[in-house]
C-alpha cells in the first residue's frame, strides 16, 4: 500500500494560511477522487478542498478553527500500490466557492436579516426594513385553537376562585366558550384556559376579559407556570466567518477613531415617489428606498471625494475613488457579509435594485465571489428590522466612511403655521477622524438631504 500526502495548495494570492471550517471525512474513511475532504476559509474565500487520488484516508491534520499553512499537509491517504507519495494538488484557483468574506471588511455592528418583503424602511433590499408588529392571530392555529374542546381544564391555570371578578355570572362548564380567534390565539400562547374566565353568558370572551383574568390572578399570588427557561452553560468556539468577523471588527475599533453624526430628514415626498414608480413598475423589480439612497450618494460623492476613499494604514495614503463602489451590510446564516455594487454611479435606480437582488440572493446562497466582496469605497448599512432612533454604525476597513438609515417614523411637524402629517428618517454618518472632519461629514448628509426631500432630482440631468 501507498501513502499520499495531500498538502494545502496555494488557495489566494498572499495567502499563507487557511482555517479548517469542516471536516467532510474521518481517519478510517475511504474517499474516491474528488471527494471532498474539508472546507477551508481563508481571508478571501471559504473554499472546498477535494482529494485528487482515491483511498482510505488514515491522517487528518487537525481539529475544527486550527491554522494550517499553505503547503502544510492536510490529509494523508493510503492508496493502492506501494511507496509514499506526496505534494501540493495542482491547482490554479480554489476547488469550490462556498462563501467569501473580504478581509478587509470589519462588519457592521448589526444588520438586518436579509427581508423576504418590503417595508418603509430604508435598505430593504438585504439588509433594511422597519419590522411590523402585528397581534393578527395565526389561521391555523385558530383552526386549532377552535377544534380543541375549551371545557377541559387547563393544566397550568390555578383552579379558578369563584370571587374571580368578571362581568357576570360564571359560564358553565358545558357552555361553548365564545371568543375571537385572536382572543384564543393570544390565550393559547399565554397558556390561559379560556373556560376559567367569567363572562356574561352568551357574551364573548375579550382582550380586556384576558387582561382581568391575568392582573387578577397576580393579584391572588396565582400564576401560570412556566418552561424552563434555563440551560447548561454553553462553550462555542469562535471560528470561521464568525471569527473573520470578530478579527476584522476590532481591527477596525483598534485603529480608527470613529465619530458618528446623525440628522433627520422628511423622506415624505421619496416615499410618496418610490409607491408611484413601483405602481407602474410592469416586469422591473419591486423599489425599496436603497436604490433611491444609492443614486443620491452617487449625486453628491463627487463634491466629497474624502468620503469616497480608502485609507491605507501602513503606506499612510488615501486614495480617493473616482468611481463608486457601494458595499451593503447583509446578514446571512453563515454571518454578516458586505457585497459590493460596482460601479454604482453608472446605473439607475431600476438597474440598481436589480443588482441588490442579484447580491442579496448569493448571499443567501453563500455564493458570493471574492471579486463582489472586495474593493468597495464606502458602505451603506441598517439594523432592519429593529430599526432604532439612531445606529453608529462600524466602519468597513479601510474604508473611511458608512451611512447608516434608520427607521422611518410617521409624525406631525410644523409646516409653516401648519400641522401636517410627514415620514421621518434619521440618517446616520459614521467617518474616520484620521481623514474626515465633522464638517465634512455634516455637510455631505445635507447634500444628500436635497435629494432625498426633493427628490425628483435624483432623475434630473
């Protein structure tokens, strides 16, 4: 029998050193050829090793999160024949792309969820939305709720007082409970049997019903019981994208001084233009407010060159883009990654929302190249869903500037000696002291306000 050395071949230009983020195989395995052997992330890519020679592997080079050098073996298996064989698998790029992470990327701090629907929020698009609340029951478990018999007693409601305040005579227990699907619904998930609670008879069960039957309970030193809520303490290695993350946000803290400006701006009129260009949209993709947002940096960068830079540490030089490069935080399963929409101020806004889309879906899929994670000049970014007040966003190293949205909020505001009703958006700013000033950056958000307050002029020539 033959051994061959499998070494980590030369997976990235500059790279000297990959991280094991799985195993496909175990010593005792037999593999055939191009089988796969193990994912390795390095800083461009996360990538699929696969064995060149078919056989029973006998040596693996170490655990989940452990470093191996290029060159270093990987994986030994014993094939057929005689003598040891060994080197590098001949290979000119990565064996498969599974996902990628720029290295020079530090994250946002947080990030939406990549959304399935579209909301008020800016950045929908992957990464931005405002998250709507909604206390509509859920039809199947209503169906549910409705099927299950509500006479039989609850096993983790108290025994009902016969004092238990309510407004009237005690419902039978043979009596039908009568209440909305949302009443049940909201009953089940408070774990609450309905038939303990005291209405008129004949009359409905309602939220307020609820409400007393639960203060009342408190009051009483009652109370439901509940699933542990408790577990074993848990140790989770940091590795793989999560610590390509971690690395590259406090390299980004550690050598930036960041300062963060925020102003808030009447998105009425954009909003207002985005649902009309979306009615008459016909086969374009569906408007969120990045694109919009994306055309207006576009509009404005150019009279702020210092905001559309790169800032290289050790070399000490600033290199101010002449083309713009919009990264967009998204948060996927494997972690937060930010692709890159190149070229942005060649597109309009319907070429650029379908370009989000493309992104938006690779990152879902883990199918993002290093070429659309790499190389952006500044980024846009949002919390989604949980959209606040305010967001200071981290910035993408070494990149010296990221806008953050925030959540658009409907409120009255003066209009003259009017009070009307207008659709607010705070606009986040975070920059790198080292080459912005407050000015700058105070100046740029009013730019983009004229743009985003009136915005027919994103369209005009």
């Amino acid at each position: 029998m033959a051994r061959f050395t499998f070494k980590l071949p030369d997976i990235g230009e500059g790279i000297s050193e990959a991280e094991i983020v799985a195993w496909h195989v175990a010593v005792g395995d037999r593999v055939e050829e191009d089988q796969s052997l193990a994912d390795m992330m390095t800083d461009k890519a996360t990538v699929e090793m696969e064995s060149p020679v078919a056989g029973v592997v006998v040596e693996i080079a170490g655990q989940v999160g452990d470093q191996v050098s290029i060159g270093a073996p990987l994986v030994v298996i014993e094939t057929e024949g005689e003598g040891e064989m060994g080197g590098e698998r001949d290979v000119a790029a990565p064996a498969t792309e599974l996902a990628t992470l720029e290295a020079e990327n530090p994250g946002v701090e947080e990030a939406a969820p990549l959304p399935e629907r579209e909301d008020h929020a800016v950045g929908h698009d992957p990464m931005m939305g405002v998250g709507d609340v909604s206390q509509h029951a859920n039809p199947q478990r209503d169906a549910q709720s409705q099927s299950e018999p509500h006479n039989a007693p609850s096993k983790a409601e108290p025994t009902p007082n016969p004092s238990l305040p309510g407004r009237g005579a005690v419902v039978a227990t043979h009596t039908p409970v009568l209440a909305s699907p949302a009443v049940r619904a909201r009953a089940k998930d408070l774990n609450v049997d309905l038939s303990a609670i005291r209405v008129p008879e004949g009359e409905r069960i309602r939220h307020a019903d609820l409400d007393a039957y639960l203060r009342y309970n408190a009051g009483q030193g009652y109370h439901a019981p509940h699933a542990s809520r408790t577990r074993d303490d848990e140790q989770v290695r940091v590795i793989g994208m999560r610590r390509r993350i971690a690395e590259n946000m406090a390299a980004s803290k550690r050598n930036i001084p960041h300062f963060t400006y925020v102003d808030e701006i009447d998105v009425t009129a954009l909003e207002d233009m985005r649902a009309d260009l979306n009615a008459n949209r016909g086969e374009r993709p569906k408007l969120t407010m990045l694109p919009l947002l994306i055309v207006a940096m576009c509009r404005t960068l150019p009279d702020f060159p210092m905001l559309n830079a790169r800032y290289d540490d050790d070399a000490g030089v600033v290199t101010r883009s002449g083309r713009v490069h919009v990264g967009m935080a998204a948060q996927t399963d494997a972690g937060l990654t930010v692709p890159v929409i190149r070229d942005a101020q060649d597109r309009n806004v319907w070429q650029l929302a379908t370009e989000i889309g493309r992104l938006a879906n690779a990152a879902r899929a883990g199918k993002l190249t290093p070429q659309e994670l790499g190389g952006g000049t500044i980024t846009v970014t949002s919390l989604g869903p949980l959209g606040g007040i305010a967001t200071t966003p981290v910035i993408n190293r070494p990149e010296v500037a990221i806008i953050g949205p925030n959540k658009i909020v409907e409120r009255p505001v003066f209009k003259g000696d009017d009070i009307v009703r207008a659709k607010l958006m705070n606009l986040s700013i975070s920059c790198d002291h080292r080459v912005v000033d407050g000015w700058d950056a105070a100046s740029y958000v009013q730019a983009l306000r004229k743009y985003l307050e009136t915005p027919v002029l994103l369209f005009a020539d």
